[in-house]
C-alpha cells in the first residue's frame, strides 16, 4: 500500500540519493535537472498507480519546463552547481532545521531508479528538451499561459497523466530492457535498505 502522495522535498532528496549510489559520484545533478528528473518520476509514477500523485502540490510550467515551487525553494541556492545537500524540514515555531524522512516506497524507488538509469545522465538541456516535448504536459499548460487561456501555470495531474507520460513510461511488455523488478536492482537501492549518512 503506497503512502502517496510524499512531500516533494523528501522525493528530491530520495532521488538524489540513489542517484549517488547509482553514479557513484559520477552523476552530478543540478537544481535544474532535479526539476526534470523529479517530473519524469511524478509522470511515471502517476501511470503506474493509476492517477496517485507521487509528490503533494502541483508542478508549474515554467519557462525551462515543469517547476515544483517547494523544490525549487529548497534547492535555488546551488545555482548551476550540483547538489551536495538535502533539503530539510523547518519547525516553524522553533525554527529549527530537521531531516525529512524519506518515503519507503517500492514503486517510487524502482521509478526513481528507472528515471536515472535513463535520463540521470543527461545533461539539463536535454531534459529541459524531453519536459518540452510538443503535445506534452508542459507543452499545453505553456501554450495555454501564452494565449491567456488559463492563469494559473500548475500542471494537473490529469493532464501529465493523459498527455505528459508517454514519453518517460515504458512498458513492462513492450519489451524494454529497464528492470521494473526489484530484485533486479543492486541491494543498496532496494526498500530498506537506503539509509542517510
């Protein structure tokens, strides 16, 4: 039973995590890519539940493609670098910084784990490329702000779901070589066995 949807800050964070792990290091990703990336897994992960959300909110169509504020806020300070932190969670009565916990979820994981096998190491002008793709989630928001037909910028879910997906989905018989089972990936990225440092 999923517990979705996750705070967007906990998934980046998660996301980058097993991309360290994936990488080893060699997979550097920027607040930029992490947008992209972050709305690869959302797309995925809303096919694969049938329309549950992986992350609260709503994704925004922003110039370089889709935007989750909450993620943007916490991430904007590293400019084009990569990332080297984690978000965390404020007290807003004390102020105090404290560690998200981190969704322990098979389906996100084994999605996260697609998502950068595919696209983790592209640069973030390609992905910013593929989030733009005509006819897509971003693409008919986009279009829709230029003309003035909507005002707002989020992207629903119903339209990443019906429009956004088909391009980052991939079948578990169409005969692709991404592993959609767990026990094919390396014990360090199965559920549970993720831990901060």
């Amino acid at each position: 039973m999923t517990g979705a949807p996750y705070d967007p800050r906990a998934v980046a964070n998660k996301l980058l995590d097993i991309a360290e792990i994936l990488g080893g290091g060699a997979m550097p990703i920027t607040p930029l890519a992490l947008q992209k990336l972050l709305f690869f897994v959302h797309a995925r992960f809303l096919k694969a539940t049938n329309g549950t959300p992986a992350v609260k909110g709503a994704f925004e169509a922003w110039q370089y493609g889709p935007v989750h504020p909450s993620v943007y806020k916490a991430f904007h300070a590293y400019g084009r670098d990569p990332i080297v932190g984690r978000a965390t969670a404020t007290n807003v009565i004390t102020g105090e910084q404290k560690s998200l916990d981190l969704p322990n979820d098979p389906t996100l994981q084994k999605i996260i784990g697609q998502v950068l096998i595919s696209f983790g190491s592209l640069p973030a002008s390609a992905l910013v490329n593929l989030s733009h793709q005509r006819g897509g989630a971003w693409d008919i928001i986009w279009r829709k702000l230029q003309r003035g037909d909507v005002i707002t910028r989020q992207i629903p879910d119903s339209v990443t779901l019906s429009n956004g997906c088909s391009m980052f989905v991939v079948s578990p018989d169409n005969g692709s070589s991404e592993s959609t089972n767990e026990e094919d990936f390396p014990p360090e990225l199965r559920v549970g066995k993720m831990g901060r440092s």
